[in-house]
C-alpha cells in the first residue's frame, strides 16, 4: 500500500486547458520554447488534479532536462514535486528519477545562485532517501556561499532531510553542523532559518544556544524572537519542568519575554503575550499580557488587528475573567473606532466583564457615547444607537441600582428600537418600577412623555398598565389622563354620516366599490378630519401596508391609528387604564367636577369604541372578549360599589407583585440547581497537600503555576478527552463481505449543511488494486461532489478516504456512489456499485438555547403571524374556520387572530 501522496501547492483545473497525453508529449519533443512552457503547465495541471499520464517522464528528462531557460527550470522542478517518483508494481524508486538526482546536484553547484536556491527548495519536498543521499554533500557545502539566498534555503533543506524517516543517516551530525553555521551567520532571514533547523536537529542544543544568548535577545531581529518564541512555547508546553534545563530554561526565558513586551516591535510584542499566556498561568504574567493586549488594541488603526486583539482578550476574559475586570475601561475606549463590527465585539466583551465596582463607569461611557452619536452623521449611527440602548439595557438588569439615570435613555428606546428589544425594555420597566419604588416618579414622567412615539401594539399595551397601576399622585393621573386621551384623537371615531354613506355605497351607482374599499376610504376620511394629515385614499391592498401607512405615527395620535386598524385588544387595555386612572382620580381630587368630567370623557371614549367595533366596513367587528372587557369598565365607573374598586386598585398590583416574587425565587432554585449539580471534586480524587513540599527550588512564578494547576484539577477545569460513541450509529455498510472490496462510511453533517464522507476501503483480494477512487453523486443539482483522489492498495490492505459534498441547502436525500479499479490481469476497469446512503438531516440537529429577545425578535419576522386577507361572504371567523377545516381535511394549527376576514 503506498502513502498518500502529500500535496504543496494547488492549480485549479482549466477544462478548456485540457489536451491529450499525445498532444504533451508532441510539444516537449518539439524546439518551440514556448509551447514547451504550456505543456508542462497542462501537466501539472493534470497531474494535481488527479489525471495520470504514464511514460511522460522519461519524455520530459530526455527533452526538457537539458534546456537552460530558468522558466523551464523551475517548472520542470514544479513538476517533479507532483509527479509519482516511484514505480507502481515494485515500490522502488524510478529509473528516471536517478538521472533526475544527477541534474539536481548539478544544479547545487551551478554558479547562478537563483538555481541553487531553488533547487533547494525543491529538495525540502522530496520524501525518497535514496535521491537525497548522494546530495547531501553539495548541499552542505552551499553553507558557505556568499548570498544569503542560497543559505537560507540550505538550512531549510537540512531540517526537512532530518525529519525523515531516515534522516539522521543521512545527516548524523547535523545539529553540530547547524549550530557552528548559526554562530557566524549575519543575515536574519538565514539566522531564523538556522535556528528552528536547530530545533528540529537537537531541542537540547537550541536551549542552550538560547540561555547563553539570553542577554542579548532583544537586540536580535524580529524573525529570529518570533522564532525563538515559537520553540520556547513548544518546549514549556509538552515538556513542563521535566528537567533542570527545561526549569532554568523557562524561569530565565520568561524574565526575558517579560522585558521584551515593551521593548519590541508590534508582531514581537503580541507574540510575547501570546506565548506568556500559553506557558504559564500566574496572575503576573496574565495581567501583564492582558495590559499588552490592550495597549496594542488603542495603538492600533487596522480593524483586522483589533479584531484579532478582542478574539484574545474575549479568551482571556473566558479563562480569567477576575483580572479582566481592571481593563474595561480601556477597552471601552475603543468604541471610538469607526468599525462597527468592532464596537459590537467591545461592547459584547464588556457586557461580560461589568462587576459592582465598575459597571457605574461603563454606563457613564455609554450615555457619552449616546450623546456624542447624537450629532454624528454616520452611515450606521441608528444601528449604532440601538446596540447602546441595549447595551445600557443589559446594564441595567443585571445591576438594578444603575437603572435609575439612564431611564430617559431605555424608556426612548421604546419608540425607535426593534420590537423584540424594545418589548424587554418595557417589561424591565414594569419590574423596576415594583421593585425599585424610588424610581416609580420618573419612569412615569418619561413614560408619559414617550407614549406618543411607541408604534407596537404590544408595548402600548404595557405601557398602559404601567401608567394605570403607578400613577398615583394627582400630577401624575390627570397627565396620563391627557396623554391617552391626546393619542385618542376627538371622539366618536367616525361620524354617523359616515355609516349612511357605508351603506348608501351598495346602490348600483357604485358597482365596483367592495366592503374593504370602503373601509379604506373611510378609514383615511376620519384620520384625516382627527390628525390633519395629508395622506391620500389607499386602496384595499394598501391599508394594512406597514410600508405605506407608517407616515400615520408620525403624529400625537397613535393609539387611535392602532385601534381604527382593527387592534381591539389595545382598545379593551385603553378602557381598563382609564378605569382605573379615573377610580384613582376620585381618591386624590377634592373637587367632583373635575372627576365627573374625567369619568364621562372616559366612558364616552369607551362608548366610542364599541360603536367602532360593530360598524360594517371593520375588516372583522370586536371580538367577544374585547367587548366584555370594556362593558365592564363602563359598568364599573357608574357603579358604587367599593369591594370592586378595592379590588381595581390594590388586587391587581398585589397580584403581580406575588408574581415577581415568585419569578426571583425560582430563578434563585434554578441558580442552586445547577451550582450544586456542578461536582467541584468527585469520590476517590487524590488530594494534594501543596503546602507540604519544599519551596527551596522553585521560584514566584513556579509557585503561582503550581497553585493554577491544583485548583484547575480541583476545580475540574481539566477535561479528559471522551470517545463519541454516537458515531457507531452513523456508520453504513457500503458493500457486501463477499465483493472483491469492502468499504464502510461514517457519514458527518457540519453547521454549514457540508457533508463530510469518511469511507474505509479495504482490498479483499490477493492482487494489488491501482487507481482505486471512490465516486460521489447526489439526486440535487446545487451539490458539489469534490473528487477524490486516486489510491493503490495492497492485497488485504485498507486505506481512508474522505469526500466533500457540499450544499446550499438540506434538499439533498440521498448519495449515490461507486468504487473503480485496475488490476494487473484485466485491461478494464472494474467497478462496484456502493449502497445508497440516506442523509436525514433530522439526524444531525442539535438542541439549542434562545433567549427571550431572540425569540421575540424571530417570532415577529415569523411567516405564520403574516395576516392574511379573504374575501368571502362568512362573517363568523369560527364560520370560516371550520369551513376550511372541512374542506381540505386538516387541523387547524393557525390562531384565529391571525385571519383578517
């Protein structure tokens, strides 16, 4: 069985590139230099792209090998680097190739010193020791050329023939040779190059080329620190003190990082961070890191570097959240930058880090950063301005205490804010204003003055409550009063002419004109008598138009546009406000007049609703429960009886104050649940006395890790790796036991609906299959199987492929596939046809959580909520319900509220 052959660099396929392997060869036979050119580009191009075309190279060292151009040099090299250097049937390494590593170690000595360098290059690609050991002594001997070019590539070289399998044959002392070579070099790019082949030949040596170069490692170049980062990470990380040298390398190594972070480039310093961070855990060196991060987050102009930066810092704040919280004002000053992105990420970041201490100041910041947006003339100022309101918002709930200045700002929100946010906002209030009594008197004198700009029904709704259960002064009921009957408009809502003309509309002389016309026109005739607006007809396709009636909120009177659309429920939360405002009224007002007035204008707003609720050109009339909610408020204010009034003003709230409670303390048990759910230590877990060893050898940072690691074990921060055994239920038998090769799939579904086919292909014969391949085809035309590559197995050998399919969509059922091969005796291919997989893509769905703002924000853009209108001859929604119901044979799964017939 041979290897999968490893790819370095990717040609894309140019099908109108593609010729035969007659046409190939004709032209690399030919003198033409640049037809030469084109076809050793259309064999690479074949070649990465998994075609085969046998016998090319011994063309291509008869003809192409003795040119001199440098362009077909370095393609010929190119095309070495891909094409199968060993013979398929006995495994060795091709004669061709032998006569290749003979022009290779002419091209190490050549006198151009471009050829040299990339035919160095080349070599860090070959995997074959027996091309690469009759070159190992003229490459050693490019170390001593004279342009840096050449040595940088020679020890690139080295490194890449020691990791062989057989490379420290080949180079037994290549970690002496390498050192002596890095003392005396003076190019940077070859000083790098040299130390991480050091690396690779001997760790131990490139410790010690480190502690004895110490002092000196901040002037060296910038390559050559983030090289020696890099090793020092590596060796810290896999090899904690495991040795003396490794704990006086670490102790000495991270004094000198610590000085580098204020000392070195930009690259250099987050690199320091990033390697403190990754060796150690001492409260030192993070809070140091963390202020390097930030420093450079200020610094910085680049958006992608910031972004960088806060993908850092969001992992500290993860892992390390109690040092994080001294740094959050200096990352709030990047709200300044002019990215958008990057103000939500330091925003979403600093919600996560805000603690008692300091969520006074972040506020603080966030109303200057509102009041400064308010004369700003950016393109995404709006979005801008509600990523703070809900930033604030969150603020605020978490940390009740700092509600009470930025409640203007919230309760503004409510009128210009998304629906989902703003409907959190206005419930935030509503327990605020229970739990927080200090702060009732100025979220009703901004409710009141906002209530004109809100344009959900729903948020008018709580609102109202709002003002009906907490304006208790006299100040403040009679301004609510006002308020409601501001956004009321005159009453009736129309004018009994208006229902003459309604029904005059049915003569003949009007033929055309349908009950939702009228509507329509009648609608507009009354706002336009009410609010002065000058709006024109709408037809019956506009009326409900958000898009084209929203120029109707721009005036005081929205709850009248709301109720005149239809909305009763808003109506019956009207009428009980004013109920209780009223009933309220008569307990702080001295004088009757002024109570009997406000009573008789509230029951004529009443009346007037329930006469807007049976006119005829309604889209539906008021439905049963609206209507007795309003009857009962008129009854309730010609009524004398104390018991309900009683109950009006004080059961409610008590009620819902009982609710609050009951909220909190259940949020309070879940809290406990899962704190106590979450084992800290578990049965039979050995206990490490820390305090008992000897400190004589170990230093304050060794002492702070050994502390972190304790308490991460502890804390049970350190999580072993786990076998999914649910990928046992996803594995499908593709072919039988008795077919000539076996093959099983594990079929794996990402988030970004691609399927990714592993496929176990094992050769059940005694013969060598070539060019096995497994080929992919789904029923949908949007899916792109990628092709996979070529293989040869060995008799009873196995080998792992793996497929792409990708998808736009989860319409794709079910994969077709089939496995084809060559064998020694048979000139054909051969083929067997795999089982049919099916993709269920209930299969691969995960549960997930979704907060109420989440969910609110994607119920409103719901489909099933769109209003729909029909024309039919049925009045009674129930009617027509069952109607459909009988008629198609379905269950109703639909509210009725969400039919406007």
């Amino acid at each position: 069985m041979s290897e999968e052959s490893r790819c370095t660099f990717l040609v894309p396929l140019d099908k109108s590139c593609l010729s035969t392997a007659e046409k190939i060869k004709a032209d690399l036979e030919g003198s033409d230099v640049g037809a030469k050119v084109d076809a050793l580009k259309r064999a690479i191009m074949l070649l990465l792209n998994g075609y085969t075309i046998p016998h090319l190279l011994a063309t291509v060292v008869r003809y192409v090998v003795p040119s001199e151009e440098h362009v077909i040099q370095r393609l010929l090299l190119l095309y070495l680097e891909v094409v199968d250097k060993r013979d398929g049937a006995s495994g060795k390494v091709s004669p061709e190739m032998i006569l290749i590593s003979h022009i290779l170690r002419n091209n190490l000595q050549h006198p151009n010193e471009y050829i040299r360098g990339v035919t160095l290059r080349f070599l860090c690609r070959l995997n074959e020791p027996e091309l690469l050991e009759p070159l190992v002594p003229a490459v050693l001997a490019n170390l001593k050329h004279q342009h840096p070019f050449v040595r940088r590539h020679v020890f690139s070289a080295i490194s890449a023939i020691y990791r062989l399998r057989d490379g420290k044959q080949l180079l037994p002392d290549a970690s002496y040779i390498v050192g002596r070579a890095l003392v005396i070099e003076q190019d940077p790019t070859a000083r790098r190059n040299a130390f991480l082949s050091l690396c690779d030949c001997s760790q131990v040596q490139a410790i010690f080329y480190l502690l004895s170069n110490a002092v000196g490692f901040t002037e060296w170049p910038d390559p050559l620190q983030m090289a020696a980062l890099d090793f020092f990470r590596k060796v810290c990380v896999n090899h904690p003190h495991k040795n003396h040298h490794r704990r006086l390398f670490c102790r000495r190594y991270i004094e000198v990082i610590s000085s580098l972070l204020s000392t070195g480039s930009t690259a250099v310093v987050y690199h320091c961070a990033c390697t403190l961070l990754s060796v150690s855990h001492t409260p030192t060196l993070i809070n140091a890191a963390a202020k390097t991060y930030c420093q450079l987050l200020n610094s910085q102009r680049d958006s992608n570097v910031k972004l960088i930066i806060l993908d850092r810092l969001h992992e500290l704040h993860i892992s390390h959240r109690y040092m994080m919280v001294n740094f959050v004002m200096d990352i709030l000053r990047e709200l300044a930058s002019p990215d958008l992105v990057v103000k939500k990420k330091v925003l979403d970041l600093v919600l996560g880090l805000l603690t008692p201490q300091n969520v006074g100041d972040v506020v603080f910041a966030l109303k200057e950063e509102v009041y400064e947006l308010m004369y700003s003339l950016l393109e995404f100022a709006n979005e801008y301005y509600q990523m703070l309101l809900q930033a604030i918002h969150a603020c605020a709930v978490v940390y009740p205490k700092v509600a009470g200045p930025v409640v203007h700002l919230l309760l503004g929100f409510l009128g210009y804010g998304d629906v989902a946010s703003a409907s959190d906002v206005v419930l935030f209030m509503r327990e605020v204003i229970e739990t927080k009594p200090f702060m009732r008197f100025s979220i009703i004198h901004e409710l009141i003055g906002t209530l004109y700009k809100i344009k959900d029904s729903f948020i008018c709704s709580c609102a109202l409550w709002i003002l009906g259960e907490y304006s208790l002064s006299l100040f403040e009921v009679e301004k609510a009063i006002s308020t409601i009957k501001e956004s009321l408009g005159d009453q009736p809502f129309y004018a009994v002419s208006e229902e003459s003309e309604s029904i005059d509309s049915s003569k003949p002389d009007h033929p055309a004109m349908d009950s939702s016309t009228l509507f329509s026109k009648r609608l507009l005739v009354a706002l336009l008598n009410d609010t002065c607006a000058t709006q024109s007809a709408a037809t019956d396709d506009s009326i409900f138009n958000p898009a084209l009636t929203s120029g109707l909120f721009d005036s005081r009177h929205n709850l009248r546009f709301l109720i005149m659309s239809g909305d009763f429920h808003l109506a019956a939360v009207v009428a009980c406000t004013l109920a209780k405002l009223v009933l309220r009224l008569e307990e702080v007002q001295p004088s009757k007049v002024v109570t009997n007035n406000a009573s008789a204008e509230s029951l004529l707003i009443m009346v007037s609703i329930l006469q807007l609720g049976k006119c005829s050109y309604l889209p539906h009339p008021i439905d049963s429960d609206s209507y007795d909610r309003i009857v009962f408020c008129i009854r309730l204010l010609c009524s004398t009886d104390d018991h309900a009034r009683k109950v009006w003003l004080l059961s409610c709230r008590q009620s819902f104050t009982k609710m609050v409670i009951a909220e909190k303390q259940f949020m309070k048990n879940e809290k406990m649940k899962v704190k106590a759910h979450n084992a800290y230590a578990h049965p039979d877990d050995s206990i490490d006395f820390y305090h008992l060893r000897s400190r004589r050898e170990l230093d304050q940072l060794e002492l702070e890790d050994e502390v972190r690691g304790d308490l991460m074990a502890a804390t049970g921060e350190v999580m072993k790796g786990t076998y999914d055994a649910n990928k046992l239920k996803r594995l499908v038998q593709l072919t039988g036991f008795s077919d000539p090769v076996y093959a099983e799939g594990l079929v794996t579904l990402n988030r970004y609906y691609d399927i990714v086919l592993d496929v176990t292909v094992i050769n059940r014969t005694e013969e060598t299959l070539h060019n096995l391949c497994v080929e992919f085809a789904t029923a949908s035309k949007t899916a792109i199987v990628e092709r996979t590559k070529k293989y040869t197995v060995a008799p009873e050998a196995c080998e792992q492929i793996q497929a792409n399919i990708k998808m736009s969509s989860t319409n794709v059922g079910i994969i077709v596939g089939r496995i084809v091969y060559e064998t020694s005796d048979a000139m054909e291919l051969s083929e067997v046809i795999l089982k049919d997989m099916i993709i269920n893509i209930a299969d691969y769905m995960t549960a997930a959580t979704c907060s109420d703002v989440g969910f609110r924000k994607m119920w409103a853009e719901c489909w099933c909520k769109i209003k729909l209108k029909v024309n039919t001859v049925l009045h009674d929604e129930n009617e027509f319900v069952n109607f459909i119901i009988k008629s198609t044979n379905m269950t109703c799964l639909t509210p009725l509220s969400t039919f406007a017939l």
